[in-house]
C-alpha cells in the first residue's frame, strides 16, 4: 500500500488520555456548542455558523474529502474515558513528493493544559511517520504562544528556529513562528531512551549570568528534552533570573518559590523554599517524568541554591541520579566584558562571598593575587575602602546584572552607594611586565 493510500484507511488511534477518531454526525452536538460559544480555536476550513445541512453534509462528506485525496486528515480527539470531545487535530500542506507535512491542533477552552494535546500530537505524528510513509512531520506555533510551543516540545518535536514574520496576526501585524519538526528517526530515538531503564535524573544546569547566548550548546539540548524545568524565583508573580534566559530556548519553564535573597544562615524561609522546591521535584518523579531540570544562573556548583535543593532531593529518593551541567559564571562574563585577565602565570585566584561582611577580603588583598568579590551588595561602601587601603581599586572592576536588562560595567573606583545584589568584582592580581607571574 502506498502512503497515499494508507492516508485513506479508517483508523481510529488510540493513546494516553485519547483517542483520535474521524469526524461523523456523533461530534454535531459538540460542534454546535463549540459554534455557540463562540470558541475560536476551529482551524479556518471548519463551519463557522449554525447551519444544520452544511454541518450534516461537513460531518459525512465535507471534512473526508481533503483525506480521500491524500490532501489532509483530520481528527476528533475524544477523552477515552468519558468519551467527550475536547478538540481537533489534523495533518495538512501534505506533500507526497517529499513526504513532508504540517500538523495542527486545537483544544477546547476549558480543557486546556490537562495533556490531551501532547497526547493528540504524539499520536498523529506517530501514525504519519510510522503508518504512511511521511518522513516529516513540520508544526508551527506563534512565538507567544507558550502552551503550544510546550505542547511541541512535550510530544518531542524539535525546534528548528525562528520564522520571521510568517504569521499575519489579526491586528494586521506579521508575527514570528517558531518551526518545530519531527522525524521517525526522533521516534526511534524516543523508543531506545524508554528501553533504557535508566534511573529518574535531576539536573542541575547553569544558564549563564543572564545573556541567553552564553549557554551550552548541551544545557539548551538537555532544557528541550526534559520532562519538567523548574527555576527559583523570589514570588510566583515575578519572572525569575534563570527563567528570562530559559524562556529563550522553551516555554516549559514552572516557578518555584525560592527566598534567594534570605540572610542569616538556615533560615526556617530558606529550608521551607527547599523543602517546598524538592516536593515539586518529587512529585514530578512520581507522575511519571524520568529527568527534570533545575535552572540556575551562573554555574550550578557555584553557590547555587541547587546544591541544596539536589541535597534534599537525594535524601527523599536516593535512587534519583544528580547531575550537574556546568555554566559560565559571572566573573567569567566580566573578565570578557571589562577586558581583564582573571589569572596568569603562578597567580591563584581567590572567590570570597561577602554576604556576612567583608571579613577575609583583607587577607585576600594581601596576597597579591586575583581576588574576586560576589555577594556583597550591601557592604558595597566597605568593600571600596578596603580596596583603597589595600592600594587595589585601580585596577579593580565592576560588573553589576550582566547580561540582564540594567546592565554595568564600569571601573570600581567609580563606585558610589548601593549596589545591586548581582554585582561582581574582579581585583586582577598585581602585573607589572609581562609574563612576570610565569
Ligand atoms: C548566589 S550567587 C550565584 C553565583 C552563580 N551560580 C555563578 O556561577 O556565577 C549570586 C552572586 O553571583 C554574582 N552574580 C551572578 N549573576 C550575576 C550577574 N548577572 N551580574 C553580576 N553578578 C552576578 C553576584 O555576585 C551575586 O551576588
């Protein structure tokens, strides 16, 4: 049987929450109060009024010619257990020269975000690679468009890139589409990842100090495939640091509550956000995900509230592997961004926190080597008078929310009052001919 022909064979599929059925008269009903309620999620060729001899002649005839001549298929996605029908989905721009097509969807309103797109989608893709003989499926969603780019991502398309402008928008305007596509070879792969029956993992993946651009090329891969990103903000209601770098490459990012900016050790705050973030990771294990992601900025063995969260989590499910991908660090987006050379030669470099106050800054000045500064937004007046002391503002630098919106970087000495709590500083060890320090 040619793909063509496979195209026309009634088959009803069946997976997850869903099944995926022709259109026939049993579906008028639902039709009629989709109509009614004015819920506009119908793809353009679907009726759009009530009229019953055109909706009887859509539901028989109308919706199964396109797939009679290999032009288009078109599902009802019913829920298998009440059998309601939540939405629709289809094949279309079916090219059997190149075996390519596109894929579309759309749920009911208020059935939204409980799985049966991803479920839908998987299905349908799967039938047009595996049983008619297409070799892409291709699948477009609006840039904006956070709960469908998600739903891509959940069945395991890949994202391609940025369409620009492709797709004209009811105000007139052309908006941006992301292209998502899939392959057998993607299935094939899916496959051999469920065979092996390797354990739930959590990882722990640095995105960089904020530039969406200084993430690895592995992090974006491992962001994609996950089965749930988490990033710690400071409240629901606020995007969080790691999240704004994340959004750059999937929409799948979930807020959990994380105090980041708490002081004063294990505060009862502090352990309740960890205890709170590891429930959510456990959870997640429990409904099935095998990896889930925790995004943080910088690298996530650097003072990361990672470290904590992984720890919390291994004592509630030892059996989770913890892995780590690593991420460039502030002081490494300064050094590049100011020019300044971290260390050369013999010299060691030396981090010191100064959340608790600027205690161990002067021995490190003392040492004439490179000292970085991190967290010492509110002893930021004391930190420049003991570089002054230490005759090392000169050549110090600063750098505050790299890579974010309200981004500085200046020489220290021109450092006056408060600093935000992202600002680093680099103190370059003492040079004075070159190579000296080798
Ligand atoms: C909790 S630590 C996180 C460190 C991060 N994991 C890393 O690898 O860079 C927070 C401190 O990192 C530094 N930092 C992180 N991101 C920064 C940014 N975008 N700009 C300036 N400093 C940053 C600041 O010193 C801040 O107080």
């Amino acid at each position: 049987m040619s793909g063509e022909e496979t195209f026309r064979t009634e088959t009803p599929l069946v997976g997850g929450r869903v099944e995926l059925r022709a259109y026939g008269l049993d579906d008028a009903e639902a039709l009629i109060e989709i109509i009614r309620a004015g819920e506009g999620f119908l793809p353009p060729n679907f009726p759009k009024e009530l009229d019953a001899e055109l909706l009887a002649w859509w539901l028989t005839e109308g919706v199964h010619q396109p797939r009679r001549y290999g032009l288009a298929a078109h599902f009802a996605v019913i829920d298998r257990e009440s059998g309601a029908f939540c939405g629709t989905i289809g094949l279309f721009r079916v090219d059997w020269s190149q075996l390519t097509c596109e894929v579309g969807y759309g749920m009911r309103p208020g059935l939204r975000g409980r799985g049966y797109a991803t479920d839908a989608l998987r299905l349908v893709a799967e039938w047009a690679l595996r049983e008619c003989g297409l070799h892409r499926v291709e699948l477009r969603a609006a840039t904006s468009n956070i709960a469908s780019i998600r739903v891509a991502e959940k069945a395991g398309f890949l994202r391609e890139g940025r369409a620009r402008g492709a797709e004209r928008g009811p105000g007139g305007t052309n908006h941006d589409q992301f292209v998502f596509s899939m392959l057998e070879a993607d299935l094939d792969r899916r496959d051999a990842d469920r065979r092996e029956v390797a354990p739930p993992e959590l990882v722990g993946i640095g995105v960089g100090p904020g530039d969406p651009e200084l993430v690895t090329a592995k992090a974006v891969r491992i962001l994609r495939e996950a089965d749930v990103v988490l990033v710690p903000v400071m409240a629901l209601d606020e995007e969080g640091r790691a999240e704004s770098v994340v959004q750059a490459y999937t929409g799948k990012a979930e807020r959990v509550v994380f105090a980041l900016n708490d002081r004063g050790g294990v505060t009862e705050k502090r352990a309740a956000a960890w205890d709170g973030a590891a429930e959510r990771v456990v959870r997640a294990f429990e409904e099935g995900a095998r990896r889930v992601v925790f995004a943080t900025i910088g690298d996530p063995n650097v003072y990361s509230t990672f470290t904590y969260l992984a720890q919390t989590v291994r004592e509630r499910m030892p059996a989770v592997a913890v892995r780590t991908v690593p991420g460039i660090t502030a002081m490494q987006d300064l050094a590049a961004r100011s020019g300044t050379v971290l260390v050369e030669g013999s010299e060691s470099l030396e981090l010191v926190p100064l959340a608790k106050g600027t205690d161990g800054l002067d021995a490190a000045l003392e040492t004439g080597n490179t000292v970085v500064a991190y967290k010492f937004g509110s002893v930021a007046p004391a930190v420049v008078e003991a570089l002054k002391d230490a005759g090392r503002l000169e050549d110090a630098v600063y750098g505050a929310r790299l890579g974010l919106e309200g981004e500085e970087i200046r020489p220290a000495h021109e450092l006056t009052g408060p600093v935000p709590y992202l600002s680093t500083l680099i103190i370059p060890g003492r040079r004075t001919s070159r190579g000296g320090k080798l």
